[in-house]
C-alpha cells in the first residue's frame, strides 16, 4: 500500500531554506572555524560536554538513516544520507532526503 507523501510549496521553500542554511551558515561556521582556529576541534574533543554533543549527533544520524530508509521516506541510500550529513550538517541532510522523495508515494511497510 503507498501513502502519498506531498509537499505544499511553502513546506517545500522552508525544507529548502533549512538545506542552504544548514550547509552555508552552519556548515560555513565549523568550516571557518576548522580552518581559522585549527586547534579548536582538538580541544573540543577533550571536552566532555562537547564531546557528548559529538557522539549524540553522530548516533542521531546514524538512526535518521536507518529509519528513513526503514519508512521509505527518501529514496536517498542511508550510505548517502551519512556522507551528506557529515559534508553539509543533518541541517542540511534531512531536507535534502526528504525533498528527494520516491516517486508515486512512500511505501507503507505496515500493510505487508
């Protein structure tokens, strides 16, 4: 059975402001960051509150790939969606995943 998953063109406008700034504002903050203090990712790793922020975001990933390929939400591979949040944030990774959604709808894996 497929559910029909549809974006209004405001929900859509919003996903894709959130995709650009994720990737350019957010992304862009940690890339000068990385680049113009190089020895602040060292020290942030050795801080514990950081660091548990880190180890959430990249368990939280992780578990967004597994459940949008298991929901059938994106026909973005979970491998993808990974490589996307690590290059671009999760800011930018999920709205990506969910603009590209499968064509004719989104499986409902609860009727099989």
């Amino acid at each position: 059975m497929l559910r029909e998953v549809s974006y209004s063109q405001r929900e859509r406008f919003w996903l894709w402001t959130l995709a650009i700034v994720g990737a350019v504002g957010l992304n862009g903050a940690f890339a000068y960051g990385l680049f113009a203090r190089p020895g602040a990712l060292g020290s942030a790793m050795t801080n514990p509150v950081a660091a548990a922020f880190i180890v959430e975001a990249l368990v939280l990933m992780g578990v967004l790939a597994y459940l949008l390929g298991k929901w059938g939400l994106s026909r973005v591979h979970w491998a993808w969606f990974v490589v996307l949040s690590l290059v671009g944030g999760l800011a930018f990774a999920l709205p990506v995943a969910l603009l590209w959604a499968r064509p004719g709808g989104v499986r409902d894996s609860s009727a099989a």
